[in-house]
C-alpha cells in the first residue's frame, strides 16, 4: 500500500515520515502512528520517554473510535489520523470537527482511507489538514478540488465565514 | 418568496460545473458507475428501472410562476412532455439522457433552482407546509426558518455523508399539514407563555419498513439557538448512527435504541458545547433580511363577501362543489386559498404535463401574487385567490383538466411510483390508484364518503405513506406475484398514528374490491358526520377485519 499513496499536508506534498504501526510491532525510533489500544496501554510510558506520538482512530464495524478518548494524551499528540474506510462513511467529518474546535488540538488531523477528489474541501472545512489520497492525484488537481465552491453558507472549523453572517460583515 | 443574493447564484452556478465536469468524466468512462454513483446522487439522478431520474428541489414547496415555466419548459425539451410532482413537495423528471442533465441544470439555475441534496445521505431539502403566509392563526410563516435551514444545511461539510439520508420538516400552524413528526426532524414553531416565539423539535420520525412518530426532545429552543440545536442533534446522530446495517442506519433507529431520555441528554450536552460558541447564531440582520422575502403580498382590502362569488356558485353546482372541497379560507378577508388537484379520475396521482404547468404558472401570475405552493400530497396550491376572482381560475382550471373536485377525498391518493419506474418495487402503485379512483369515481359517492387518505406504497420504503393512510395499501411479493397488504387508521397530522395491518393480502384483482368492503363497513357503523379515521378510532380493527376476512 504505502507506495500507492501520497501525502498532501496543508496543500503542499509532504514526505511521510510518520508510519502506521501495528500494536506487534516494538517501536523503533522512528515517529510512529499508533492504535488507540496501544496509546491506551502503552501511552503514558511512551510519554515518559519523551516521544510525541502519532494516533489511527479506526471506523470500526459497527462503530467507530470515539475521539473523546484521546483527551489524557492531547498535548503529546502530534498526529491524528482518523479512518474513511469508504467514502461514504462520513463520520470523521464530526470527528475532526470535535477534535478542533471543541478539543483545542493544533496537531496534524490527516485523512487516511478513502479519500476521494470530492470530499477533500468538506474535509478540509471540519479540520482536517492532511491528506493521504492516491498517487496519481496530482497536486494541481488537489487544489482545484479545494477551490470548487467559492463560499460556503455554514461556519465549520475552518476560518471561513458562513454566507448567513458574511452577508452583514 | 426568496430570491437568490449573488452567494445563492454563485454557489449554484459552481456546482452545475462541478457536475458537468463529473458528468464529462463519466461520459467518457474516466468514472466508473461505481464511483459516479455518489456523486450524481449528491445532483439528485437516480438511475430507475428504465433510465436516470432527475429530482429536483422545491424548497418548502413554494414556486414563482417563472420557475413553473421554466419546470414546464423542461419537461417539453429534456423529458415527455410531464413531469411527477412527489410526497416531497419536489418534482421528479422520470426520462432525461444523462449527457443532457448539466444543460438542465443550467437551465434550472437561471430561475434559482437546482436538484441539490435531492438524493444521497445528507439533509434533505426542507419540506413545510403548503398553506404558510396564507392560512389563519399561523404563530409564524415557517417559511422564514425554513429558508435559513436549507442554507445552513447546504453543501454541510460535516454532514454530506451521513450513516442514511435525513429528512426535516416545518410547521408554524397547531394543525400539521407537513407530517413533522413523520420526519428525522420535525420543528413546530410555539410561542411560550412570556410570548416569545421558538421552536419545538421532535426527533426520529420515519416511515420505511420501520416507521416511528418522532419523539419530542425539547419544548422550546429559543429563536436564535435553533442551528445549535439541529447541529447538535446531526453529530450525536453522524457519531453514533449505525453505518453497519442500512436498514437500521436512520436517525429512528438511533432514537429507539438509545431511549429518547439519553437521546435528549446526549442532544443537550451537544448542544451546550456548540451553544457556547455562539458560531451558530444568525445575526438579526439576516434574520429580517430573509423575514421580508416572506411579508405578506399587497392584499387589497376587500368586504368578507364576494357578491360575484355568491351567485357564480348559485348559478354553477360544479363550481359551488369545486369550492367546498378544494377553496380553503384564507387569512385575509376576501381572498382564499384553492387547491388544484393533480388527480383526476382514473390519471396518475401528481403527474403534470407541460401545458398543465403553463396554465397554473399563468394563473398564479394573473391573481396569486405569483406565487404557487406543491403539497406532500401531491396535488399544487394557489395560495393566495380573490373570491371575485375564484369563478375565473375555476374555469381555466376545467379547461386543463384540473379542476377535480376531490381534495382529500378517496380519489386524492397518493402512490409512490411503484414496479412502472422504480426498481425495488413488490407491486404497481400508480395503476392500482387508478382503479381504486375509477371504482369511486361518482362524486356524489366520494362525498358522501367524506374524508378519506389513501396511501399506496410499492414496497416497504414506504415512499407512498402507506403506514400513515386511513386505508394504507403495501405491494408485497409472494412468489413474484404482486400481492397487497392493507392498514387501516393511519394518520400523517398533529395526531399521527401508524396503521394497522388487517391480515392477510390480497391479489390484484380483489384489492379494490377489499377497498370497497373497507368504505362500506364505515359507512354503516359511523355516527353522523363522523369521518373514517374517527369511526376507526372509535371502534377499532375487529369489525373491519371481520367483514374483510368474512368467507
Ligand atoms: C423510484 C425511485 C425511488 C427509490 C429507489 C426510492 C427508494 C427509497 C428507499 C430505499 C426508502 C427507504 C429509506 C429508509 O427507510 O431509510 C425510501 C423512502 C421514502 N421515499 Fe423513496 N424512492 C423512490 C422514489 C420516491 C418518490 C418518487 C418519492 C416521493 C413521491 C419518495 C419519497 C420517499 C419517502 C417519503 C420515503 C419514506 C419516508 C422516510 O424517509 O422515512 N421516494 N425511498
Ligand atoms: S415504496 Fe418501494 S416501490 Fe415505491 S418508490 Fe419507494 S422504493 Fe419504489
């Protein structure tokens, strides 16, 4: 998988140096994404040890990860990567918007999954900045998605105004 | 009504081109079905039995006569020549060729339409009641919150993926023609006892195989928390709706695990997080800018009594009856409110030809101030007629057909489209309406009948209501033949209630017959004046049953 992929992070292609872990694997050096699971287990000696660590909230069968649980490791998570499995599970839209405005977190939200040309403005309006999309997406294709629609009528995450309260500055 | 600012036009305009450019990759196979799918969805085209269906917006039901034209125009040059207003307050074209939608669209754009959010999991254009601004003891014209809800909800980016589709209604009058609580969310607007005008929000509604009446989850959310609110109930339901099972994926189904007293704690505590923020609240400024899209027409002044009006009915029985039971008091002295059937004896319930729809755009130019309304019953309004000028929209109505006298009746069906367009259908919905209305179609019979709500679905989505018809009728499939099942005493108003099923279906050719055995039974057993459903609440399934099933 990982050579099918790239990553776009705040509109510029961006090298990956944070790679998934699964919870077998020892943790080496490298900055690493991490289950919740193993954050929850593992999470408070990997911050004794000084490490910033990187998150996946998975979407689960039935239900997917519940974001409120990253609350004890905020200030030493520098990634949050929340899973689409398929385009039409829209819940890590609620997802990030929580994690954003009502969380505080400045880290990285990054999009894995699918991820597809029509969802990167939506997702990008509730917080997400990162982006792992396939890797024939060109980076001007990106940003014209970004750009397909000029306004937009709601606030969101993003430091957009709505339509409704633009209309009166 | 409200008109497009240059952000309405904008955003519109971009969006056709965002999906000419969808539609271009499509065409030349750039696009699997596969992956066009969601987003011809997110356009409102359907891929039906035989071709694409296009379903397009009227939000809350309100249409100028320009955009009737122009919905007229379309069906002449993308379609054949009709078009299918549906249960909600939308219109559906059933044959336009894909390469064609962008240039409709287009089309559309230029009088402020679009087919945006028609389809797809996402909020549903905003559906109300077709009275508003016309009917008396209106609290507020529904419209107004209303046109703020399909904005805010437009192009949502939280909430264009949700676990299932998500249907709001509103209504601002005590008697519920919006079926609210048949709905994901329902808003009635009230006003407290210090006077204040705020909304209450019923939650979980729904029809489909599961139907629920929806459960009151706040009193009253003040005026300028209500975008709060709905925001707050769409997150509980995008986080924890089920995506597992797209037959338990809808809001009902979350409130009915959840128990509505969690289900209004998980709301609350939502909502105090987003209410905290105040990034919800529409300022007052666009609040009265949107208001006065709403203000009533310049009615004149006028007697309560038209002396015209009186004798055109002494001299025409087919008019005086016409006005009894499709003429609704209005508001204001000397006008009314009339309702134009789309169903004819023997036609199919909510279709409109291109001629049909010129006529009614004329009319509503002429004298409704040019307004025009679709109702979820499918049949359209004129809301706002001088009495003087009744006899003449009477007689232009009878020259295009569309003057039949039957508004709530049991020849004013509604029926889903069925096994003649849809590809889930068990069974016909759209033919058997047309029998039952043949079978009944001496008027002198339907009055005396007296109000009676047919509802007729194809299969268990239920997008005919049938579990809310006082006789609702539901295609089942046995061994690939077309079989019905009936409820009896369903209702869709203020008083909701789910039907009950009598037993056994039947075939084809003795539903109608059923049908007949039904209405038989309450005309014996009513108390004078008492309609249908109130003999079936008084009385209750066994006698029905009994001569239903009697050997
Ligand atoms: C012909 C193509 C159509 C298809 C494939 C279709 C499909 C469906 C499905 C699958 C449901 C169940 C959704 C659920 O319970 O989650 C449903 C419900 C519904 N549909 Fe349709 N439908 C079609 C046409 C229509 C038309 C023409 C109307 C309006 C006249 C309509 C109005 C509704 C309504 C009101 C409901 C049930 C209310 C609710 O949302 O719970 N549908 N439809
Ligand atoms: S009720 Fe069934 S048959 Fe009728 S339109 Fe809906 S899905 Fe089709």
């Amino acid at each position: 998988m990982p050579n099918s992929k790239k990553l776009i992070i705040d509109g510029a292609e961006s090298s990956n140096i944070w790679h998934f872990v699964d919870d077998e694997t020892p943790l080496a050096e490298a900055p690493a994404i991490i289950s919740l699971a193993r954050l929850q287990d593992e999470g408070a000696e990997l911050v004794a040890a000084g490490k910033k660590l990187g998150v996946i909230l998975r979407a689960g069968e039935k239900q997917g990860e519940d974001v409120h649980a990253l609350k004890p490791f905020l200030d030493n998570l520098a990634v949050v990567a929340i899973e689409f499995p398929v385009y039409r599970n829209g819940r890590g839209y609620s997802t990030a918007r929580i994690l954003r405005e009502q969380m505080g977190f400045r880290g990285e939200i990054r999009a894995v999954g699918e991820v597809l040309f029509d969802q990167w403005q939506f997702m990008h309006r509730c917080g997400i900045n990162a982006f792992e999309v396939d890797a024939d997406v060109s980076l001007e294709a990106f940003n014209e998605a970004m750009d397909e629609l000029s306004a937009a009528y709601q606030p969101a995450a993003d430091p957009q105004r709505g339509i409704l309260w633009r209309r009166h500055n | 009504m409200y008109r497009y600012d240059e952000f309405d036009h904008q955003l519109v305009a971009e969006r056709v081109e965002q999906f000419r450019g969808q539609v271009e990759r499509r065409v030349s196979g750039e696009l699997s079905e596969d992956a066009f799918k969601p987003l011809r969805l997110m356009n409102g085209v359907y891929l039906q039995l035989h071709a694409y269906m296009l379903r397009v917006a009227i939000p809350y039901g309100t249409l100028s006569s320009r955009q009737l034209r122009k919905l007229a125009h379309i069906a002449r040059e993308y379609d054949r020549g009709y078009g299918h207003f549906t249960t909600r307050q939308n219109i559906q074209y059933n044959w336009p060729a894909l390469a064609r939608i962008p240039d409709l669209l287009a089309e559309l754009a230029e009088v402020e339409m679009h087919a945006i959010q028609t389809s797809g999991n996402c909020i549903r254009n905003v559906t109300s009641d077709q009275y508003a601004g016309a009917i008396a003891d209106e609290i507020e014209d529904p419209r107004i919150i209303s046109e703020i809800i399909r904005q805010w909800s437009t192009f949502h980016p939280e909430f264009s993926y949700l676990p299932r589709k998500f249907k709001i209604a509103v209504t601002g009058h005590a008697h519920d023609r919006a079926a609210i609580k048949l709905h994901d969310i329902g808003i009635v607007i009230v006003r407290n006892e210090a006077g204040e005008i705020g909304y209450e929000v019923h939650v979980g509604g729904g029809q489909g195989r599961t139907p629920f009446i929806a459960k009151k989850l706040a009193e009253f959310v003040p005026k300028d928390k209500l975008l709060a609110y709905l925001e707050a109930v769409m997150r509980v339901y995008n986080m924890l709706g089920r995506r597992d099972n797209s037959y338990k994926a809808r809001i009902k189904i979350l409130v009915h695990e959840t128990g509505e007293e969690e289900m209004r704690k998980l709301v609350e505590a939502e909502f105090a997080q987003i209410d905290a923020s105040k990034m919800l609240e529409v300022p007052q400024a666009e609040i009265d800018r949107i208001t006065r899209y709403f203000e009533p027409p310049a009615f004149e002044t006028l007697p309560a009594e038209s002396a015209a009006f009186n004798k055109a009915q002494a001299d025409d029985a087919g008019f005086a009856q016409w006005c009894r039971t499709n003429v609704v008091a209005h508001r204001q002295l000397g006008y009314s409110i009339v309702n134009i059937s789309l169903k004819p004896i023997g036609g199919v319930p909510g279709d409109a030809t291109d001629v049909q729809m010129e006529a009614i755009a004329e009319l509503a130019e002429a004298y409704s101030f040019d307004e025009l309304r679709v109702t979820h019953e499918q049949n359209l309004v004129l809301p706002h007629i001088r009495l003087d000028d009744l006899k003449a929209v009477y007689d232009r109505l009878v020259t295009h057909e569309l003057a039949t006298p039957n508004l709530g009746l049991i020849s004013d069906a509604i029926a889903c489209p069925g096994l003649d367009y849809c590809n889930l259908a068990n069974a016909r919905s759209i033919p058997l309406a047309q029998e039952i209305s043949n079978r009944f179609a001496d008027l002198d019979r339907q009055y005396d009948i007296g109000e009676l709500k047919i509802k007729i679905s194809g299969c268990i989505n239920a997008c005919g209501h049938h579990h809310v018809g006082h006789i609702g009728i539901l295609g089942v499939d046995k061994k690939g033949t077309e079989f019905y099942q009936i409820s009896l005493g369903g209702s869709a108003d203020e008083h909701a209630s789910l039907g009950d099923i009598t037993g056994r279906a039947f075939t084809e050719d003795t539903i109608v017959d059923a049908i007949e055995t039904l209405v038989e039974t309450y005309v014996g057993l009513r108390h004078a004046d008492e309609r249908f459903i109130e003999t079936y609440r008084r009385v209750g399934l066994t006698p029905f049953k009994e001569r239903l099933y009697a050997e």
